[in-house]
C-alpha cells in the first residue's frame, strides 16, 4: 500500500520497527534510501529526523524535520519532531513556537503538551506555563505514566524546589511508576526526589532497584548517583562519631572515673546501635543488599571509610579498659581515625 507522501506502507514500517530497536544509523540509511525516490514524503522525512536526533546529527535532524513540516505544514506529528530536533539542537526558543504549533494543531493529544511543556522547562522564564501544559497532559491522559511524569519535571526538574514542589514531584513519580513499574528512569527520578527530601534510606533503595531494573542504561546513572548518597551516609554517621568521641573526651577528662567510664562505653555502644540500625535500614531492600555491598567491593576509598569509623568507635571501647594515659590515647587514636574516614570519603 502506498502512504500519501508515495513511500509504501511496508517501507515505512521497516523504519519504525528499526528505531524501536534502537538500531539507529540503519534506521537514517534505509530512510535515505526511501527519500531518494519520495523526497518529499513527511512520514519517512519525520522518521529519518529522529533517527538523526538519536545519532547525534543535529542540525541534520533539524533540517529533516523541517522539510517534513514544509511538505505538511498542517502535520503537527511534523511539528512535534521538529520540536524534539529543535530543543535537542539548543534552540530553545523555536522548539518553544514550534511544540506550540502542534498544540494548536491537535489540542486534544496529550503528548503535544508534555513536549510543549519540555520545551518550556528549558527557557528561563518557562516554568509556571510548563505547568499548565504538564498539568493538561495528565487530565487528557491520566493512564500515560509520562504526563504524571512530566508533573515531576516540572515540580523539581532543574534540582530546585520547595518542600510542597517536592512532595507534588513525589506524589506524580509514585503515580507513574504505578502505571509503569519496571520504568529504571522513574525510579531513578523518584530517588533523587527522595534524597532531596533526606530520605537517604529511600533514596538509596530507589537508586538500587533502577540499577537492578536497567544495570547498562539508567542504572548506570543511578549507580553514580547511589555511590553519591553512599558517601553522604558515611560522611553523616562519621561526624556523629566524631562529635561522640568530642563528648567522651570532654566528659572523662584526663583521670576519668569509673563512671565516667561507663558513661563512655555507654555512649560507645550506642553509637554502634545507631549505624547498624541506619545499615540494617539502608540494606532493607532486596535490591540494596545486592547493589550495595558491590559498590564497597568496588570503592576502596568508601570501604576504607565505613572501615576507620568502626575502628574509631572501637577505639572508644578499648580505651574504656586502658589505665593512666591509655584512655586520652586511645580517644585521640579514635579521633585520627575518623578525620581519616572523613578524608577518605
């Protein structure tokens, strides 16, 4: 069957079905070979511009989609691509006119909102009308996980918001991820939400299970971002310890008693509680357990780290049993070894 642009039907799908492989440069060369008999065809110049896009062609991606909206001005799936090519280039002011367009062209589909509201996050003064756009994305399509989606990038896409945007960014991320489940880049997102808010615990767990559910794609960003929140966890529970070691030095002073002994080991043990009820949390989901103990194996300076700060507080309980100058010894070896655990960090 032949399309209007003259590109037969079983062609055009053969384009579609290599980008959706990914298979991208085959995707632009079989596109190029159609347009060398159908230059003018809007579907096959629409498919090549994205193929383009994906290769890293910009301004060939560009330049596609512009023959595509020039041989059907009307088509506002030309006017979309142009967008996503426009925006993709840095020219953010067009792809703002040009996703605009598409709106006008067909109001009623809810992916032209997402893009217009893409394309408005990315200028400077965008964001209060990209929440519109977003907003009328998810009531004409509440079933599309990417409309709740782009209420989170809007909320807190350029890492910045308040603690009601943070709360809206999470409540829509949970709602995509409803519809979507196995969706790595949502559960990613939905992290750094969640580490915004300090909930390093979820944070780390969202950040693990992206990796688990995309280890080569955004599980690879998600693996950055959790050796980031892995360090931060470190660096928190080592300045406890350090301030712990400040207090017990202060509190036994240079002949410490009995009970102030005591107070110390006390002091100590509840340390220990503190970090292992922080670990047992931290390593609560099945994903956690299998994606962090790899990134230890793999990080020598944040092994070392979690390492001097357990023999920091160790250090604390030996010098509990240590008589005359074994104590302030043993608290000022402690103290080494948590400035360690912070430079190693």
């Amino acid at each position: 069957m032949v399309q209007p642009g003259g590109s037969s039907a079983g062609a055009i799908e053969r384009i579609r079905q290599l980008l959706q492989l990914d298979r991208n440069a085959q995707a632009l060369e079989a596109a190029g070979a159609e347009l060398a008999t159908h230059p003018d065809d809007p579907d096959v110049l629409e498919l090549a511009s994205i193929a383009a896009r994906r290769l890293g062609r910009l301004e060939e991606a560009v330049a596609l989609a512009e023959q595509a909206v020039a041989a059907g001005p009307d088509d506002d799936a030309a006017h979309g691509v142009l967008a996503d090519a426009q925006l993709t280039a840095g020219h953010v002011d067009q792809a703002v006119r040009t996703a605009y367009r598409a709106v006008e062209l067909r109001p009623g589909h809810w992916l032209h909102h997402v893009r217009y509201a893409q394309c408005l996050m990315a200028h400077p003064r965008g964001r209060e009308t990209a929440w519109l756009a977003a907003q009328r994305a998810v009531e004409l399509a509440p079933g599309e996980s990417i409309a709740h989606h782009m209420i989170a990038d809007v909320a807190y896409g350029k890492g910045m918001g308040t603690p009601e945007q943070l709360a809206i960014a999470e409540a829509a991320l949970r709602e995509a991820l409803r519809l979507s489940p196995e969706n790595a880049g949502l559960l990613n997102d939905l992290a750094r939400v969640r580490l915004a808010r300090s909930d390093n615990a979820a944070a780390l767990k969202g950040f693990a299970d992206a990796v688990v559910t995309d280890p080569t794609g955004v599980g690879a960003v998600a693996l950055r971002n959790l050796r980031l929140v892995l360090r931060r966890v470190v660096v928190i529970q080592t300045l406890i310890t350090l301030a712990g070691i400040v207090v017990s030095s202060g509190l036994a002073g240079p002949n410490p008693s009995i009970g102030s002994r005591l107070a110390v080991v006390v002091l100590a043990l509840a340390l220990t509680g503190f970090i292992v009820l922080r670990w047992r949390t931290v390593l609560g989901g099945a994903s956690a357990r299998i994606v962090i103990p790899q990134v230890f194996r793999g990080a020598r300076r944040l092994t070392a780290a979690f390492t001097s700060v357990a023999l920091a507080i160790a250090a604390m309980i030996l010098g509990v049993f240590l008589p005359g100058e074994g104590f302030a010894n043993a608290m000022g070896a402690a103290a080494i070894l948590s400035l360690v655990a912070l430079l190693c960090a």
